[in-house]
C-alpha cells in the first residue's frame, strides 16, 4: 500500500560505507550528523526552555530546522550551508530509534501491578472506554475516506492516544498530579501506554496479511502470549540474582551493563520471534519493577533513555516535509482542530459517564485532546510495513505534531475551563479520594516549604494532600487545583476523612512553636504508627517536637524542605542513594 516515495521512517540499519557519499570520518559513521545534533540541542535546547516550550516539541522544531525540508533545501542556495544542516538521517533514526525501546522500558519500569490495581477503574476501565470510543470513531472516520480497513483501524487506534511527555510535564510544573483531573487523566494515560505494545503488534499481523485469517492471527497471538510467558518466568528466576551479583560487586559499571543487557537482551528475543523489540523492552521493565533496584535503574538508564528519545523526535521532526502538502496545508489544520475537538467530547462524556464532576471532566477532555508521541511511532512501524501509504502517513503525522504544539494551550485552557466550573458549583470542588489515601503523603501546612515538598513529591509521582487553616491561600491553591483542605492540622477527624491513618507519612511545616507540637502530639496519640517529620524554628524546638513524638525534626532553614523530602521519599520506597541523587539535583536548582 505504500507509494513509491522513500520511507518517512526507515527501519533500524546501521550503513557502513554504503552511501556514495564518504562520512566525515571512515572509522566513526554518522559522525557529522551526530556533532550537528548536539550543537542544536545544546545551542537550541536552553532557549527552548527559557520559553517553557515542551522538550518533545523542542526537538521536532530543532529536527525540522536541519533536517533536508528545513534549512537543508537551502543549501544550493548558501555556500557552507550544508555542513550544519543534515541530510542523510538514516544513522539518526538508526539510533534514535532505540530511543523507543528505552521509553517503553521505562513506561513498564514505573508501573507496578500494585498502582495499576489502585487505579484499575479509571486505568482499565475508563482508559480503555476511552481507546475503544475514540479510535471506533477515528476509524470509521478515516474507512470512510477510503484509507483501508487495516489502515484506518491503526489510524483509529493511533489517534486515540495523548501525549504522555506533554501532559505529565504540564502536570508535574503546576503540582497538579495529584488533583482528581491529575489522577484521572494519569490513568486514561497509563493505559493509553500499556495499549502502545498491542497497537505495534497489530501493525505486523496487518503487515503479515493475517488479518482475514483467524486461524493464522489467532497463532500469532499464541505464539506471543508464549514468548511473553517464557519471558517472565525466566526473568522472575534471573533477573533478580543477576543484579544481586552485579550490585554486591560494589561496580557501578558491572551493575550497569548488566541492566543494559537485560533489557537489549530482551529486546533482541523479542524481535528474533518476530515480535517488536520495543515490546521485550516494556516486559523487561515490568520484571524490573518488581526488583528493590527499579529506582537505582530508573535512574541510571534517563540519561541513555532522554539523548536517543531526543534522537528519535528529531528525526521525525527532519521528516516532516510541510512543502509537499502546502496547497493543502488549510486540510492539515482542519484535521488537527477536528481530531481535538471529537477527542475532548468523547472524553468529556466518558468521564461524566465515570461519575466525576464537571469541572473534572472538562479538564481532563481539553488536556487529553492532543494527539501523542506514540502515535508517530505507530504510523512509522505502520509505513515501514505497507499498510500506509507515503501520503497518508505525512499527512497523519503533521497533524499530529500540529496537537501537540497546540497542547501547552489545551493545558491552560482546560485548567481554567475546570476553575470556573469548579467555582460555580460547590460539588465539583476537589473531594477527598480514599482509594488513593494508602500511595499520600500529608502536609500540614502549605506555605514556602510545604509548597516546595509537595513539588518534589509532584516530580516523583508520589500523591499528597496538604491541609492549611489560611483560608485566603486555601482559596488561592484549591483555585490553582493544589489538593488542599481547610482545617486545623490537629483536627483529627478532619485527618480521618482524608486518610491519614494509612498514609505514607505526615509531615508538618507548621512555623508556630505551639501549634506545630500540638500537632504532632495529636497525631501521635492517634496514629502511634505514623512517620511524622516536622519543621522546627530551631535546635532546641526541634528537640521538643521528638519529644512530642516526631519521627524526625529537622531546624528551619532552606535546607529543611530539601531534607524532609528526602526522608520522605525514602519513606515512601525509594532507596537512600536515588533520594540523595534527586534532592542534590533540587539543591543545585534552588
């Protein structure tokens, strides 16, 4: 079905000495390409951030700058154009597809089946309502214009899915992760990514030409399911032992290798039983997840996992050849507008559906309305199989690209839509949610130091409620969609209604002397079990607060966030050194 233009995405190949063309240095292919990617993102990268621009879209714009559709079709016209530009970018995607395999990996790496089941109605059930509606009607959408019945179920499939690097960035900055729109949208977005290993799979029995065969698809499945089996018994008994050894050996390097072997290991069995490598990739990360080392290796593999994710967005961003479909360019905005707004309505009436309020359900339908990242690599897995042609995929992935630039918008415009709502309507306010009591932490007041633990807690993904009795910033961070309550810190039905009792740990950033030991001397008394880390004015304060049965008091100064959210962290499982790594990171920021 594919046309007889190149590829838009080859496949992964590595070209030695296969061009006409001699690369800038015989013994290191792609050298030049590889130079001229760094100097763009170290030059084009900052400003990007300066203008709070997201990485994903940073790179696509930095892709279609040097790429051969950018400032590449002008190097007949400017004499030494072309050493900074690239033209050839088959080493790029190369590379950059590998990008892929460490994202899903990390995807299986942050999932455990404890959290999934936590969230299992919005995860299972309202993200996978979600998937089915949107992509039924993409589909028959996309069928009616006569794509192909296996093209527009891909298409249907791949333009249901959001932007997960967009939005949980979005979330993260504005301490909204833990909101009932944060949580929501999480989990349509959790399973938004579990359904990217199905959808990559579905490409090859489309490519394979199973799809009217049953007999022969319902063997595919088979096959697969045994793999995936082997896979995970095998793993339960190797993995483990494996890092044991790799760790007790005191080598950072040993540990790390070990940890890249598994997961291209892995990949490769995969891809040798003729299933993707990005699907052994996720199951690696999913036996991972289940090891006390999952944090140590998260940490290990995100500088490995952002340089060839950022590979791999650039040279999409290379090929998007906006010239080729320019006297159509006013079908590719209408498309982007159109796919938006049915997404957000589907979305919108699921979530109500689901029992949330209004104001919930906005936020959630404008945030998610936003085509995604994954919906790039599906379109490529689905060009380089023949079931897209070359003009249906440029098309798709320009409309693409144009949601995602018009998500920061989306978030802005959703988080406001949802303020109002919430403010007409008393009961659309946030609500305490117990399901997820078990996974907080609570913060007893909220101000300077309060507000910078529940940031650190916000990029770890760990869910929090604070409760503070200024009624003026109550109003000022319920209306910003902070999970705050109004209230006495002591009170302690108030504390029972928002699930201390199986919470994570307490921490108190109370300044006043008094207040702060009658708080803890209170919760002391009815959770004798419960982590409480304080906020002292001073040595000697601090000293009363263990009295007063404290886990930890730390004396106020800067440094008092940085170290209660150390201990909190730790406290809520990640090991000593993964927590010192972040806070130090967080200490040089500030």
């Amino acid at each position: 079905m594919a046309g007889d233009k190149p590829a838009v995405f080859p496949s992964i190949r590595f070209i030695y000495g296969a061009e006409e063309e001699k690369p800038l240095h015989a013994e290191i292919p792609y050298l030049r390409e590889i130079l001229i990617f760094l100097a763009a993102a170290g030059l084009i990268m900052p400003l990007v951030r300066k203008l709070r621009i997201s990485p994903v879209l940073g790179f696509l714009c930095i892709g279609l700058l040097i790429g051969p559709y950018g400032l590449g079709r002008l190097t007949a016209l400017v004499p030494g154009l072309e050493l900074i530009v690239i033209t050839e970018t088959d080493g790029i995607e190369a590379i950059g597809e590998l990008g892929v395999v460490f994202l899903l990996f990390s995807i299986g790496l942050e999932m455990s089946f404890r959290q999934i089941w936590t969230m299992r109605k919005d995860v299972f059930g309202l993200g996978s309502a979600q998937i089915l509606a949107s992509a039924a009607v993409i589909g028959a959408i996309a069928h009616f214009l006569d794509t192909g019945l296996p093209a527009a179920i891909l298409l249907g499939l791949c333009l249901a899915l959001s932007s997960t690097a967009i939005v949980m960035q979005h979330l993260s900055e504005q301490l909204r992760l833990s909101s009932s729109a944060g949580r929501t949208a999480f989990g349509i977005l959790l399973m938004q990514d579990l359904a990217v290993v199905p959808i990559l799979f579905l490409v090859g029995v489309f490519a394979g030409q199973t799809v009217t065969a049953a007999g022969a698809a319902l063997m595919a499945f088979a096959e697969a399911a045994a793999v995936i089996l082997a896979i995970f018994l095998v793993g339960q008994f190797l993995v483990r032992p494996l890092l044991r050894y790799a760790g007790a050996s005191g080598s950072q390097e040993l540990f790390m290798a070990c940890v890249l072997l598994l997961i291209l290991g892995t990949s490769a069995l995969t891809a040798m039983t003729g299933l993707s490598m990005a699907l052994g990739a996720f199951l690696a990360g999913l036996i991972f997840s289940a090891t006390e080392y999952r944090h140590q290796i998260h940490n290990d593999i995100e500088p490995f996992k952002g340089l060839l994710l950022a590979l791999f967005f650039i040279s999409v961003g290379m090929r998007l050849d906006i010239a080729a479909v320019w006297d159509g360019i006013w079908l590719v905005f209408l498309a982007a507008g159109a796919l938006m707004a049915l997404k957000a309505a589907i979305l919108f009436l699921l979530v109500r559906v689901r029992g949330y309020s209004t104001a919930i359900a906005a936020e959630v339908a404008i945030l998610l309305a936003e085509g995604g990242e994954f919906a790039l690599i599906a379109v490529s897995a689905g060009l380089m199989a023949g079931v897209l042609s070359y003009g249906t995929a440029q098309f798709v992935v320009l409309v693409v690209v144009v949601t995602m630039f018009a998500a920061p918008g989306l978030a802005f415009a959703g988080r406001r839509i949802g303020s109002r709502l919430a403010a007409r309507n008393a009961g659309d306010k946030l609500e305490p949610d117990d399901r997820a009591a078990e996974n907080r932490v609570v913060i007893g007041g909220f101000g300077r130091v309060g507000r910078m633990i529940g940031k650190i807690l916000e990029d770890q993904r760990i869910s929090y409620m604070a409760v503070d009795c200024d009624a003026d910033l109550v109003a000022r961070e319920r209306n910003a969609g902070v999970p705050i309550h109004f209230g006495n810190a002591s009170n302690d039905r108030l504390l029972g209604q928002i699930g201390v009792s199986n919470a994570i740990a307490f921490v108190s950033t109370i300044d006043q002397r008094g207040d702060a030991e009658a708080v803890v001397k209170a919760l002391r008394k009815s959770h004798p079990h419960l982590p409480i880390f304080a906020r002292a004015k001073d040595p000697a304060h601090a000293r009363a607060l263990l009295n007063s049965g404290a886990t930890l008091a730390i004396p106020e100064t800067t440094e008092a966030s940085l170290q209660l959210s150390e201990a909190l962290l730790q406290a809520a499982g990640l090991p000593e050194e993964v927590a010192g790594l972040i806070i130090e990171q967080e200490r040089s920021e500030t």
